[in-house]
C-alpha cells in the first residue's frame, strides 16, 4: 500500500518577505528625520508667522503619521502571512497601506488649501531671514529622505521557495511620494518667502500653499487610482487577458468561456479560467500553457466537455 503525500500540489501565497526588507528599514529612518524636522518647522513657523513655513511643518506631521502607516502595513502582512483565513495571502495590505497613505496626503492638500485661502484675506507679517533658513533645512531633511527611499530597492516577496524583485510596491510608493510632496512644499515655502523679502510679495506666502496644494492633489489622485484597481480587483490590463485567451485557445478545439483575472499581490495576479472542449484535458494541461505567464500565482481551472453537436465555433 503506497502512502501519497499531497505537500507537491499544495503552496502557500505568500507574496511578502519573511523579514524587514530594506524599504521598509529606511522607512523607519525617514520617519526619525521627518519627526525632528516637522518639530522645528511647526515651531519656527509659529515663531515666523510665516504661513508656508508653518503648512510645510504641518504637512510633515501628517506624513510621518502616514509613514508610520507604511511600516504598519509591512509588519501587519509580514506577521499574517501564514494565517490562512487570508484566502490569498497578504500581498494586498501593502496596497491598503498606499491607499490609507494616499486618503492622509488628500486631506493635507485640502487644509493646505484652507489655511491659505484664510491668509490671503488676513495676511500677517513674517519674519522672512529665520523662516527661510528653517526651510532649507527643511528641504535638505526631505531630500535626503527621498534619496533613502528611493535607493531602498523593490519589495521582495517569496513563492515557492524563491525570492524576487518586486519593483512595483505602492506601500513604500506612497511613503516616496510623501517625502517628496514635503520637499515640494519646502521649494514652495523657500520661494515664497524670498519674493516677499525681496519684492515685497507677502501674497505669495498663500499663493505658494495653494500650489503645493495643486501639485500633491495630483499625485494622490494617481496613487488613489492605483491602488484602489488593485484593491477592487481590476487592476490587471487588457494584454494581460488577451496573453492568458490566447494561451489557452492555442488548440483551435478550446474556447475560454469565462475568464477572472485579478491581482492578489502588487505583481501577483490568480486566475479562474473556464475552458470548452470537444476534446477535454487535465487542468494540469492548461495550467502547462500557462507557463509563459510570469504574474500567474495562482490558476484555478475548470474543464467541460462539449459534446454532441459541434458548440465550438471556429474563429473567423
């Protein structure tokens, strides 16, 4: 009597490493550095009446509560990776973390909004020397955190006893553009209170706060829309389920009947394919014509045999 093991045909779906990647590291970093930072920019904002300067320090605050998200989301899947009430892994909180982040930095774009409008109808005189010097050390801070996060690498996630680059991870996305809405709105605060010094320009003050505004309403509209296909289960394009089509209808007798396509992870993709045949195969036969298909995580196929009167029609 043979006794089979069923460990060959089963897998778990996990798309996250087992440990802190280094993303999420110099998230960590990012978050210290813009802490210290949002302290002396609020401070020196209050202490300066200048608007800009004040809206950057506020600005930062947000953004490190919206890193922290970031971290969260990393640890939260990292530590439920192997609960298997997730039906398909953790792949996706990652995605949830960059929507939450994306929501924090869309509110910040409206009270900047606010609190520029109201400065325009009660401007307040600014004290342009010691603001100016606090956001350039602003502006340094947060290029130097863009340059941690940009050059911290992609998210790896492991399948199958691999590991591989993930370099589409909208969790520490969102984090990057954080820290470079800050460094737009330290520019911003850094022009506005030369020209005032200079030219007298105290409105620029607000004006630059409304276009900070403008410009980080922008990006977030393009993380929101982003994550929230993957999120809703449509973030898989129309070549994707065409190369899937094709694949399998490469034997003129089967036909793709029903086909699902949506992500599970932030380069992982399940599939549910329903195929007619007059000549039916194995799943295993399908899943083989699949090979080519580098996203495919997880293929689901079901089989039915079309029998009697030709129901197939040839392609025309």
């Amino acid at each position: 009597m043979h006794i089979y093991s069923l460990d060959t045909w089963r897998h778990e779906h996990i798309f996250i490493a087992d440990a802190p990647t280094r993303g999420e590291r110099r998230t960590l970093w990012v978050i210290a550095l813009t802490v210290t930072m949002m302290g002396a920019e609020i401070s020196a904002g209050l202490l300066f009446n200048s608007m800009a300067l004040l809206a950057d320090g506020w600005h930062m605050a947000s953004h490190a509560a919206a890193l922290c998200i970031t971290v969260s989301a990393y640890w939260y899947a990292r530590r439920h990776r192997h609960d298997t009430s997730y039906s398909f892994g953790t792949g996706k909180v990652g995605v949830l973390g960059g929507y939450t982040s994306a929501i924090v930095l869309g509110v910040v774009a409206l009270l900047m909004v606010w609190e520029s409008v109201q400065r325009f109808f009660d401007p307040v005189s600014i004290d342009f020397d010691e603001a100016t010097a606090v956001a350039t050390l602003g502006l340094l801070v947060n290029l130097l955190s863009a340059w941690l996060l940009r050059h911290s690498g992609g998210h790896s996630h492991h399948h199958d006893g691999c590991d591989h680059s993930d370099p589409q991870d909208h969790n520490l996305r969102a984090a990057f553009l954080h820290v470079m809405a800050d460094a737009l709105t330290s520019v911003l605060a850094i022009i506005a209170l030369l020209t005032g010094k200079t030219l007298g320009w105290v409105w620029m003050d607000p004006a630059m706060g409304i276009v900070g505004a403008l410009v980080i309403g922008h990006w977030t509209y393009g993380l929101l829309r982003d994550t929230s296909r993957i999120l809703l289960d449509s973030g898989v394009d129309d070549d994707t389920l065409t190369q899937i089509r094709d694949a399998i209808e490469t034997d003129s007798d089967n036909r793709v009947t029903d086909l699902h396509v949506w992500r599970i992870g932030e380069t992982h993709v399940a599939a549910i394919i329903s195929v007619v045949t007059h000549f039916p195969r194995s799943a295993e036969h399908y899943k083989s014509l699949l090979a080519g298909q580098k996203e495919l995580a997880h293929v689901t196929v079901e089989v039915f045999h079309c029998s009697g009167e030709p129901c197939i029609v040839p392609p025309v």
